[in-house]
C-alpha cells in the first residue's frame, strides 16, 4: 500500500484548515448579518456559539481523519465497528463537497472578476446605479460567469496537481500569509476616514437595544448558524488534513487555534467594512449586495479608491480560493482512497466541476427560467439550501453520534485520539452535553432552516418530510446498530 502524504510542519496544518474554514462565510455574510443583527451585541452572541457548537464538531472531524488516516469516503469504513453501516454517510459527505464547489465556483469567480473590474477602472466614476448595473450585467453575463468559473476551477486544480506539500501547503501558506497583510493594511485606511469612530462604536460597542429590535430570536439563530456553518463542519472537508498529520499536538488546541484564525479574519473583515461604511453614510444592513455594489461606491468615493478596492477584492478572492484549495482536495483524495493516482484525480475532477458547474454559473443567465425553489429563486440557492441546511447539519449529527455513542467509534477513542500529542487537553466533562445537548441544537438548526426557507405546507412540510424520510434508512439501521451490541 502506497505511504500516505503528509503535511511538512504544523505550520501548514493550520494554515491550510483556516484557509478552509476561511472564506465567504467570513468576510462576505459576516460583516452584513452583523449590520442587519445589532452590531456588537451580535458579535458577541456569536462568538459564545463558535465556541459552543463549532468547536467540539471540528475536534471530532480531525480526531476521525487522524485515526483512520482516510478521507471522508473511507474514514467510516476504517474506524466503525464490525457489522455497522456508519460508511453510508460516505455518500452524502462525497456530495456535498462536490455541491458546495459547484457553486462556490461560481462565487470565487465573481470576486476575481470584480478584481480586473476594478483594478482596470471599470468601476471607477460611476453612479450608485451603474455600479448595481455591472453587478446585474455580470450575472446576466454567460460569458463572463462561465469563464471566470473556469478560471476558478484550474487554479484550484492546479495547485493540488502539484502535490501536498509543494502545492497545497505552500501555496496556502502564501496566500493566507498575503490575506492577513492585505487585511491589516485595509483596516488602517479604513480605520483612519472621517467619522470612521462612529462604525467602530456600532461594530465593537455592544447594545442591546439592537437585538431587542431584530428581535431577540431571530439574532439568537443568526447567531448560531453563522457560527455552525463557518467552519465547514459536517462533510469531512476538514477531516481530511487531520489525516496528514502525525500525534505530536493535541487536536483541541490545534482546533483551537485554526478557529481563533477563522474568527480572526470575520472580525478584521468587519473593521474594514464599518468603518468605512460609517464614514461615507452608507446602510450597514445592506445585506448581500454590501460587497458588489455598497462597497464599490465607498471606494468610489474614496481618495485613491482604485488601489484600495482592487486589495479590497484581491482579500476577498484569496478567501474565496483558500477554500476552493482546501475542498478540492478533499475531492481528489476521495478516488486517491481508491487507489487512483494524483494526477488521474486531479483530471478527473476537473472535467466533472467544469460539467457540475455549469447550472449555476447559467442559472443566472440562460437557465434564469429555472426557479428550483420558488419564484425568484435560482438554482445556486438550492444548491446552497442542500449542503447549508442539509448536509452540514446532519453530517455534523452523524460525526456527533459516531464519536459518542458506544455503538460508534465511542467516547474513549474519539478521547483517545483528541487528546494523543502535546496541549490542551479535550474537555471530558462535556461528554453528556456532546451526547444529548449538542445533538438537540444541531437538529434545531435542521428544522428553523427549512422553517426560515418556506412556508405552508406544501413549501416547508413536504421537502421536509422527504428528507426525513430519506434519513430514516440510516437512522434505522444505527438503532439496530445499537440494539444488536
């Protein structure tokens, strides 16, 4: 059997399972729910449920890749007990990495095309109108959507052709070494505008009477999904770069770090948008469109605007293509698992996210007439609402119940193995609220996201009760599991 690769230092581990964490998440939905949830208050509340439910699910991620030394489509296979069918879930963790790419894709592209639109003058000068205007012709824009995916698509790779170590390590260590400098350097021009106190004051200072008026349910579940779903946990995205580590540091504290990285970038991410939101009186809950058309005509307003929207978008792509890097190989070693070479993986894999691409790159185009879930909707958004409010959460169920339950891989093992190396040690106490409390979160999180995406019966009650039923073959076979032992 070949030896399996391994990452040089501890450095790159970390680095390359922020880059992952790292993305769009951080520093595209970050800073606008933030302005739409109260400010500080928000960020407060958020940074309690990072630690309380992303936390203990990112251990178990590594602690499963570590210990099986497989990715997500063989870890299972390797650690469940004799005569259990925890390796079903292999499927749906495969396919949501491949659904979250063939739209992520499609985004990453957007922010390296608004990275040779703004650096090339495109945007300079224009109204507040004609800058919502590019953003709508680039989405209506077969040519530009499509190629700009492609472009994502090769980059990504690219770099995992050119191996572990001299392809994904090193080049994530040089594009999130570059993501921080270019991070700090906006953040002292933003920080320095007039009147950048005032977004300082609403970012930072918490109050409570904001929540109040969001209302204190609704930034509660903000909250807690932004802090579930920042981390990509659930699908075995992060799992796999515990499986090129060796035991030398405990995987609590490596977790840990990897996470203050994560938050790290979505705060930084928010001292360079509200600032200068505040300086030039621009609406802070501007919602999606904060990035494409709020934030160009701030830097259009701005002295010397041009260079600091290009580094703006440069950030935003490196984020973007952090990801992409991490996720893609998780893919290509899905078929090494398999005994499939590097470069066969990498070939193989490209031909099919250019293929699985393609819908949402034209969905907002030539197949616009398709409106997967509702009017006005467009087939990203059901590619989003399968990996957000589907795979993510009850991937991150099944990594719960594999690493507690004794008719899993069990407590002791997943202790075993979180703990094995120098650090921080995992909390054992907490094993009852891993076992009962954490599980009811995550499926509460299950359900308020099909409540918060439909109404009625035939919107909400019945694409959920297919799903349901669609879980019930692998909740039954774990309760006979479970009877059997």
């Amino acid at each position: 059997m070949k030896e399996r690769e391994n990452l040089s230092s501890r450095l790159g581990f970390i680095l390359i399972s922020a880059g992952c964490a790292v993305g769009l998440g951080n520093v595209w939905r970050f800073p606008f729910i933030t302005g739409q949830y109260g400010g500080g208050a928000f960020v407060l509340i958020y940074l309690f449920f990072l630690i309380l439910l992303g936390l203990p699910i990112m251990v178990m991620e590594f602690s499963v890749g570590r210990a099986s030394r497989k990715s997500a489509s063989q870890s299972f296979d390797v650690l469940q007990p004799k005569g259990t069918h925890w390796h079903w879930f292999k499927g749906m963790a495969v396919s949501g990495n491949y659904i979250l790419m063939m739209f992520y894709t499609v985004v990453g592209g957007w922010m390296m095309n608004y990275v040779f639109k703004m650096s090339s003058g495109g945007l300079t000068g224009l109204s507040a109108a004609e800058v919502s205007g590019v953003f709508d012709g680039m989405l209506k824009s077969p040519a530009q959507q499509v190629g700009f995916m492609v472009l994502a698509v090769l980059l990504g790779f690219l770099v995992c052709r050119l191996g572990l170590k001299n392809g994904v390590e090193r080049v994530s260590k040089v594009m999130m070494s570059c993501l921080f400098l270019i991070m700090l350097v906006l953040c002292v021009r933003s920080l320095t505008l007039p009147n950048a106190m005032e977004g300082l004051k609403f970012y930072l200072i918490p109050d409570f009477n904001r929540i109040l008026e969001a209302g204190i349910s609704n930034v509660i579940f903000a909250a807690m999904s932004q802090a579930f779903f920042t981390l990509s946990i659930g699908m075995g995205s992060l799992a796999i770069f515990g499986s090129y580590i060796g035991k030398e540091r405990s995987l609590f504290g490596e977790s840990l770090n990897i996470m203050a990285l994560d938050t790290l970038v979505a705060l930084l991410s928010g001292l360079i948008i509200f600032p200068a939101a505040a300086a030039y009186n621009i609406p802070v809950d501007s919602g999606p469109g904060l990035v494409f058309i709020t934030l160009p005509n701030i830097f259009n307003s701005m002295p010397g605007g041009q260079i600091w929207g290009t580094l703006f978008f440069i950030f935003l792509s490196f984020a973007a293509l952090t990801t992409i890097i991490a996720v893609f190989e998780n893919i290509v070693a899905f078929a090494m698992d398999f005994g499939m070479s590097r470069k066969k993986s990498v070939l193989m894999n490209i031909l099919l996210l250019l293929v699985l691409s393609l819908p949402c790159a034209l969905g907002f185009n030539l197949w616009s007439a398709v409106q997967p879930l509702g009017a006005g909707s467009t087939i990203q958004d059901l590619e989003d609402f399968i990996v957000s409010s589907n795979i993510l959460p009850l991937g991150s169920l099944i990594y719960l119940m594999f690493c507690t339950r004794q008719c899993g891989w069990g407590w002791d093992h997943f202790i075993e193995e979180a703990n094995a190396g120098k650090g921080l040690r995992f909390p054992a106490k907490i094993r009852g609220y891993l076992r009962w409390g954490l599980p009811c979160i995550v499926v509460f999180i299950f359900f308020q996201g099909y409540y918060a995406k439909f109404t009625g019966f035939a919107q909400f009650w019945l694409p959920l009760i297919i799903v349901v039923c669609v879980m019930m073959f692998p909740l039954s076979a774990w309760l006979s599991q479970r009877r059997s032992r």
